[in-house]
C-alpha cells in the first residue's frame, strides 16, 4: 500500500470524497495510488497539505517535472513546414442596420458578410 493510500484511509477518506477534495477525478487518484501516475509539484503540495505531512512523505518517487506544453504543442500538432493561417478579421458594424456584429453574420437583421463579400464598417 502506497503512503498517499494509507493516509488517505488512515484519515477515514473514501476515494470519491478525498479526490473531489482536491479537484481530481476518482480514476487519477487511484492512479497516483498505484504509482502509475505522478501529480504534480502543486497537486502534491495540496494533497500533503491536506495530511499535515511533507510532499516526499506521501510522493516518495517524487512529483511530476513541469513540462513546457507550447513546446510540445509546436513540434507535434504543428510543424514548422505548416504554412501560417490567414488571420480573419471580423466586422465590427453591421453596413445594412448598424448593429455590432460577431462573426460572419448579423444577429440583429441576418445579413451574411461572407456570402456578399463585403465588410463592415469600423
């Protein structure tokens, strides 16, 4: 039995309770009980904050290193040889009544910019 589990039933925790406690679901924390995952440095704070103990008490392996997500955003969803996308601007009054519009449509009188080609006015 792992340190957070016996702490966890030491302080009389059901499993659904202690995870809604710490904002995770059920799964991730039998997860981080089995050591098949490892929280994060702020998740573990929380969760050892909440036993009066020291994070390398409860994570004895230790927490999850902070990875950089944009980096691994960039290189894997979007390589470098993408052509950039065209940046659409959006009108922002309605040429036929005057209404603020978002999008590509009014929502005041239904006039579609794309389907005319036109933009409205600033």
């Amino acid at each position: 039995m792992t340190p957070l589990r016996s702490l966890r039933k030491g302080y009389g925790y059901a499993g659904q309770k202690f995870a809604a406690k710490v904002f995770i679901s059920p799964g991730y924390l039998c997860d981080l009980e089995h050591g098949l995952k490892k929280p994060s440095p702020k998740l573990a704070r929380a969760i050892a904050d909440i036993f009066g103990a020291k994070v390398e008490a409860v994570f004895p392996d230790g927490c999850a290193e902070k990875v950089c997500r944009q980096r691994k955003v960039d290189s894997y969803y979007m390589p470098e040889e993408d052509p950039p996308r065209p940046v659409v601007v959006l009108p922002s009054r309605c040429p036929k009544c005057g209404a603020q519009v978002v999008g590509e449509w009014c929502y005041a009188c239904g006039y579609d910019f794309e389907a005319r080609g036109e933009e409205a006015s600033a």
